[in-house]
C-alpha cells in the first residue's frame, strides 16, 4: 500500500481520500481474514482436525442463520439434542429455552452462557443482532 495521503487533521479527526479509505478497508478485512483463518488452524492444531469440523456450520445451518432462525435452535439441532436435553445440562427451564428459540424473548446474559457452555460455542455464536 502507497502512504496515506491525510488531506486534513485535528485532535479527533484524520481526513483522507475515499479511495485511500477503500484501500485501507480493503487492507483490513484482509488482515481480519488472515487472522481467522490462524486462528481456525490453531483451534483445529488443539482439538485435532475432525472434532474441530464439528463446529463449523454447513452451508445449510448458515443459510438457516442468515435467514434469521435462531442460532440457539440451529447450534441445540446441530449437537443432535432435544430442547429437554439441553434445557436440562444448561440448567433453565424447558419453556423458556423454547421461548428463547422462537424469540419470545431473548434471554438472559446468564442464560445464554449457560446455553453457549453446554452446546460448547461462544456466547457470540448463540447471539443474533436484530
């Protein structure tokens, strides 16, 4: 990348050109790629290869997602458990994991961590940003 013109600076600001904005935007997602892509390999070097795929979505869970199913559902289906199964090892009521699922409600920060450890993802897999 050519240095980054600044056309303008002050204590709160720096203005640059829309296109080294791009480049710059560009440069990053690169970079942010680069580093998942380490990290996925680390996290497959430390579980080993096959058990490390077991947490990777299919293209049919991520369009299930990306369609605005719950990821709570989409994660307890893909573990292969029933709703009782998993309300019982994270330890809250069937009924509300099922109002969690059909978004009745959102849930707790608690709750969701419990939901998280016991279908072991991060908190981040099982929140949605709507």
């Amino acid at each position: 990348m050519n240095g980054v013109k600044i056309l303008s600076e002050t204590p709160e600001t720096v203005t640059v050109s829309r296109g080294d904005w791009t480049q710059l935007l560009r440069k990053l997602e690169d970079a942010l790629d680069r580093a998942a892509v380490v990290e996925r390999r680390r996290h497959e070097e430390r579980k080993g290869k096959l058990a490390a795929r077991r947490d990777y979505l299919t293209a049919g869970e991520a369009r299930r997602l990306l369609d605005g199913e719950s990821p709570v559902k989409v994660w307890r289906e893909k573990r292969g458990r029933s709703q009782r199964e998993l309300a019982a090892a994270a330890r809250v009521a069937a009924g509300y994991l099922a109002d969690i699922e059909t978004r009745r409600k959102p849930g707790s920060v608690l709750a969701v961590a419990k939901l998280a450890k016991a279908l072991q993802v991060s908190i981040e897999d099982l929140l949605t940003s709507d």
